[in-house]
C-alpha cells in the first residue's frame, strides 16, 4: 500500500519522505521476521525429530542442532 501511495505523490513532497521511512521500517520488519521465522522453523524440526525418537538430545544440543544460542533456554 505504501509503495503505491509513493507511486501517486510527486516528488519532493514531505508526504513523499514520510512514506518513504515508513517503507523503509516496514522492510526492516519483513525482514526481520522472515529471520525469526526462519529460527522457528529449524526448532520445529528439531522438535519432530525429538518426537518421532530419532535422536534423544538436551536442551544446550536442541539449541545447537537449530542454530540458536545456546542460551536462550535460560532466558525465558
């Protein structure tokens, strides 16, 4: 929606600049969350392979096997 709004203001217009940062920080959020889900989705399939009895591991190798630091786990 932002990017077609910028498609209609002229250029120069302080609208334009507001639109502009706010683009700008949506993107940053996309991709941030691409990454988080990204995280997700290795730690969910560490999670299946726990379940279905492939491996039996703890939690500092659950964090290791999906990238993580191994950390987190103590900090809730």
């Amino acid at each position: 929606m932002v990017r077609n709004e910028l498609s209609k203001v002229p250029s120069e217009v302080s609208y334009e600049n507001k639109l502009r940062r706010i683009e700008s920080y949506l993107v940053d959020i996309i991709i941030d969350l691409k990454k988080q889900q990204d995280t997700l989705d290795r730690i969910e399939q560490v999670i299946s392979n726990i379940i279905r009895g492939k491996k039996k591991l703890s939690i500092s190798k659950i964090a290791e096997k999906s990238r993580i630091r191994k950390t987190i786990y103590n900090h809730p």
